[in-house]
C-alpha cells in the first residue's frame, strides 16, 4: 500500500473504496430480517473501516510522539469496539435474540419522605402497563456480547469474545472524565497489545465466516496481516 500524500506533493493515497467495502458489508447484513436501517448501517461502518485504515498508515508512515502513538491507539480501539457494536446489533435482531420488555414505565410517584433511627428514607412508585406486544429494548454493549457469544453469532471462536470483553471497557474511555484514580489517564490505560488485539479481532470478523469474502475482498484487510502473528495476553 502507497504512503500517505503530502498535501503540497503530487498523487493522492487511496484506501479501499466505500463502494468496494460496502458490496462486502452486505454479503452479511441485508434487509427483510426484522432491521430497516441496512442501507445506513453498512455506510456506517464501511466508513469507520476505511478510517481505521487511514489510522494505520498513519502509524506507519509518520514519527510520532509516544503520546500522539497512543491517542492513535485509543482512537483505533474505540471506532473499532464501535464497528463491532454495531454489527452485533444488526446480528442479535436478525437472529431473533433482541431483549424485549413486556411491560411500560406509564408514570411515577415520588413517596413521602421519612425518618427511621435519625436517616431518612423514601418510598417511590412507578405505574406499569401491561404491552399488548413486547417492546425491544436498547442493549448495551457488555449485554451485546453476552448475547453474541451465547449464541456464538460471531462464530465459534472463543478468544474472539474474551477478547473484547477486555476491550469493552476501554470504549467507554470516550469519557474523558470517566477517572478513578490519579495513575487512571489515558497514556497508562491503552497499550500496544490492547491496540493489536483490536485489530485482530477486525480483521477475524471482516474476513471470517460472517461475510465469506471473496480472495479480493480478503486483500481489503490485508493492511492487518501485520497483527497475524499469536498473541501472548
């Protein structure tokens, strides 16, 4: 794969095409299984592929400070925990496997407050009704991956699910704020294997049985070959 171009050089650098990664997106995620945004959903994360791509060569091509090295680190695991999210989403409702409630929060009843050896408490209330039919509802990701590997929707390998499981909480570092103790910033937080287990789990996914990719499409992550090579954890 060519460097990356200089804005004062000549020639430009191209990564795979959006075109070319959304025909591959939609070997798996396509319509008429109970979701309606597949036109949307496959833009989305064919965008974010090609942004990780771009991240690599970034990596690749210029000298960065170990700071900038690592916030490239961070910014590679969050889209990719993201592109992962969403495709489970689209999987769990295909599948038949999204949670659903059978009842609905109508109203609330905030209690009267009381005081009990010297501490006060209260008693609120919330009025449910009773739905005709269940309403999905929202999963979160550590939810999405349960689900996904009790129903091994990513395929029957293993390691994949533990390793986002390690990876999860690492996404939510989007939050700058999200500190617990003075050692807890970012510089510390994300490493190297964090970085490379990520993208192997990109590269298992989008080349594995989800999407059975053609030999060509295969040479769409051929950028992650670099990650290939076992992992000690």
């Amino acid at each position: 794969m060519p460097p990356l171009a200089l804005k004062e050089g000549t020639g430009h650098w191209h990564p795979t095409s959006i075109h070319k990664l959304v025909e591959l997106l939609e070997k798996g995620i396509r319509g008429g299984r109970g979701y309606i945004h597949c036109y949307a959903l496959t833009r989305n994360i064919a965008y974010n592929l090609q942004y990780l791509q771009y991240l690599e060569r970034t990596l690749l091509d210029l000298k960065l400070t170990s700071v900038l090295e690592t916030q490239t680190w961070k910014t590679q695991i969050i889209v990719g925990c993201g592109v992962i999210e969403s495709l489970l989403h689209y999987l769990i409702i295909a599948s038949g496997n999204q949670a659903t409630a059978d009842w609905e929060v109508r109203q609330e009843f905030t209690g009267v407050n009381k005081t009990v050896d010297g501490k006060i408490y209260r008693i609120d209330s919330v009025f449910k009704q009773k739905l005709a039919l269940p309403k999905p509802v929202e999963m979160t990701f550590d939810a999405m991956l349960k689900k996904a590997e009790s129903k091994r929707l990513l395929g029957e390998d293993h390691t994949l699910y533990s390793r986002l499981k390690r990876l999860r909480p690492l996404r939510n570092r989007v939050h700058l704020q999200a500190i617990a103790t003075t050692a807890d910033h970012d510089f510390n937080a994300f490493t190297n294997l964090d970085q490379r287990l990520m993208m192997q789990v990109v590269h298992a996914v989008f080349t594995g049985a989800t999407f059975t990719p053609s030999v060509e499409q295969r040479r769409y992550f051929a950028y992650l070959d670099r990650y290939n090579e076992p992992i000690e954890e």
